[in-house]
C-alpha cells in the first residue's frame, strides 16, 4: 500500500472512533438541560403554591375579620406571603404574575389602612371580593406560566 493510503486510513479510524465521543457529548448535555428544565419547573410550582396558599390563607381570614382565628391566621399568611414577594417569587414570576402580585401585595397593605380607619361595611366588603378576584385571576396565570415555561399540553 502507498503511503497515501495507510496516511488516509489513520484519518478515517480516528474520525470514526470520535464519532461516537461527540454523540455522548450532545446526549450528555441535552440531559442535562433536560433535568435543569425539570427542576426549575418543580420549583416553580412549589413557589406557585406556596404564593397562592398564603393568599388563600389571606383571602378567607379577611372574609371573617371579627374572628380571633382568621385574624391570626391572617397575621401568619401576610408575613409568609412578605416573604414569599420579597424574596424567591421573584425567580419564577413573569411579568402578569409579577403585576397581579404586586396588586395584591397592594390591596393587604390598603386592608390593613381601612381595617384601622374603621371604613364603611359595604366598601370594606367590595374590597375583599376584589382581592378573592385577583387571587383567581393570579392562579389562572399561575397556571398558564408554568405551561408556557416548557411548552407543556
């Protein structure tokens, strides 16, 4: 055999082992986007959950604030949904999660201002049926945020 040829099926070994090298390398790094995707999308849900079962909490103990109970139950959702809209909500939220939420964030601080202003019982009432508004209309987008974050059906 010439030389050329022995030179040319040196080349063609080398090429054919490091094919299946840069196979295992893009399969390896798709999992790995794969699993990152999947995590974030479970941490997302759990922050949505955690947002929405604070404002629940919020949302049922304002609809009875002459209750000791749903006062204090009201008293530990405000903090933990604080915590929540200061902290790691804003990992996950987009932007018509992030306006809903700063609404309601909004609306319990104005609640807590007429609860101490002693306002009338029917303005009162017409806020808390638009905070329970804005509670729904937030799980609605909730929702569609995480289908939309990985195109889920």
């Amino acid at each position: 055999m010439s030389d050329k040829s022995v030179s040319w099926i040196g080349y063609a070994s080398i090429i054919v082992a490091a094919i299946p090298i840069f196979i295992g390398i893009y399969e390896y790094n798709a999992n790995a986007q794969r699993d990152f995707g999947k995590n974030f999308l479970n941490q997302q849900n759990q922050v949505y959950e955690e947002l929405l079962g604070y404002l629940g909490g919020i949302s049922t103990a304002i609809s009875n604030p002459d209750d000791s109970l749903s006062m204090s139950n009201y008293t530990k959702s405000k903090f933990n949904f604080n915590q929540l809209y200061y902290g790691k909500l804003n990992l996950y939220q987009n932007p018509n999660i992030e306006k809903l939420t700063d609404s309601l964030f909004n609306m319990v601080n104005s609640y807590d201002s007429s609860k101490s202003a002693g306002l009338q019982r029917q303005l009162l009432s017409n806020m808390i049926d638009s905070f329970q508004n804005k509670v729904y209309q937030l799980s609605v987008e909730c929702k569609k945020s995480l289908k939309n974050t990985y195109d889920l059906k």
